[in-house]
C-alpha cells in the first residue's frame, strides 16, 4: 500500500507547481521537460510508468543505470529531466558576472 501511496504522491508532486517530491525539493532538484518546463500530469504518469516499467527489470535496469550519467533510464524513456536548481543557478550567476 505505501508503494503506491508513494507513486501517487511522486506523481502529484512531480508534476505540480513544485516539479519534486519532499526529498528532491530539500536537495534543490527539479523535475523537469526537455525545454527545461514544468512537466504536465499526462508526462508525469509516463514518468512513472516508466519507473515502474524499469523497476520490473531490477538489477539488469541498475546495471544500465550505472552507465548512463545521471539521466536514468526511465528519465530517457519519459524524455524528463531532473536539474539541480541550486548548481544551475550558482552557474548562471558565475556566467552572467564573468561577462
């Protein structure tokens, strides 16, 4: 019951206005699309989806996982991204005050 209480919850939270679940919001991360926007509820369900399609596939998934820097399989199959706000900020800053 909490596996799908979560993946209900991940859904909702990942696709509303605070593009995280609890933990990837303290961590300064962001869910997002390939233009770098809020994905919809439609993307988030295939986000999940995904996830659970990948999940199925266990240490074989992991293994791939771990060759894939970063952007993990079910992110590629969902074609969504998740950013570290924080970093992407502190680069923008440190870009803008070098020109």
């Amino acid at each position: 019951m909490c596996v799908f209480a979560y993946l209900f919850f991940a859904w909702i939270l990942e696709s509303s206005r605070f593009q995280a679940t609890p933990g990837k919001h303290l961590m300064g991360y962001r869910v997002t699309n390939r233009a770098f926007k809020r994905i919809g509820y439609g993307h988030g369900l295939w986000r999940i989806g995904s996830f659970i399609l990948t999940t199925v596939f266990g240490k074989f998934t992991w293994f791939i996982n771990c060759f894939l820097g970063g952007n993990l399989l079910h992110d590629r199959l969902s074609r969504s991204h998740v950013i570290n706000m924080r970093k992407s900020r502190e680069e923008h800053m440190r870009r803008l005050n070098s020109n």
